[in-house]
C-alpha cells in the first residue's frame, strides 16, 4: 500500500570553487507505493473534522491480491489522542472478497482537539507481521 514518511536533507556544497562551504537542509514530505502480499484500499485514516459530542467510525479495507487467506492477529491504537478511540479487525466472508475490515472508532470530547494516533496490524503473512496506518483528523465546533 501507500506509504508517507518525513525526511530531512541536508546538503553542503561551495557555491564556487575555493570559497566557504554552505550548508543547506530541508524537511520533505515523501510518498511511496509499497508492493507486497497485502493490501489497504486507504494509506491512513482520515478522520477529517468531527463536532465535539459526535462519534465518528472509519473503515479500511485490509485484502490480499492474490485471494490466499490469512489472519490478523491483533490490532493495537497508539498515541491515540482522544481517550477511548478504538480499532478492531471484522473479517469479511469470502464471498465478499475476503480480507478484514479495519475500524476505527471514538468520540472527540474537546473542541480545537487533533485526533492523531497509529494503528497497528499484527498478521500472519511473513515479512508482513506488522503493518502501520496513522490516524488524523480534528474536533471543531460547528460555527
């Protein structure tokens, strides 16, 4: 699937042969297609804004292209910022595709609140055993 990271540069070089070396940095964003076994059909969850009081549910899709079955193990929020959010994995019937549905649920309780944290999804696939979706969105009050 999709993968954003951070990364910082930095950079030195003289801006002429003989003078003083100049260095340069600067922070990107970059963003990635990863191929392996599984798949997500989102690179995060996007929780966009949600009025304080409401709770909201987000679902990603976790398949595998070539149909073999496999299985999450667990799931595990962390860095969560809104106390009680949740995630859980629901299987989907083969007949439906197959994979698991990821959820993530809560209810943002202050106003001007980030809803952040990262999900993790421990499976059975080799080389796949953990997988991380990061969670983002914020609490504003209607105006």
């Amino acid at each position: 699937g999709q993968h954003y990271a951070t990364a910082n540069i930095v950079v030195t070089g003289r801006p002429a042969p003989g003078a003083e070396p100049v260095t340069h940095a600067a922070r990107v964003t970059v963003s990635a297609k990863i191929v392996g076994t599984l798949r997500t059909n989102a690179t995060m969850f996007r929780v966009s804004t949600v009025v304080p009081g409401e709770s909201f549910t987000k679902v990603i899709k976790l398949d595998r292209p070539d149909g073999k079955p496999f299985q999450v193990l667990s799931t595990v929020l962390s860095g969560s910022t809104v106390e009680g959010m949740s995630v859980k994995a629901v299987p989907i019937a083969a007949e439906n595709g197959g994979g698991y549905s990821i959820v993530l649920m809560g209810t943002p309780t202050e106003a001007e609140q980030r809803i952040g944290g990262v999900v993790k999804i421990y499976t059975d696939v080799p080389g796949e055993e953990e997988l991380s979706l990061r969670v983002s969105g914020i609490a504003r009050a209607r105006p």
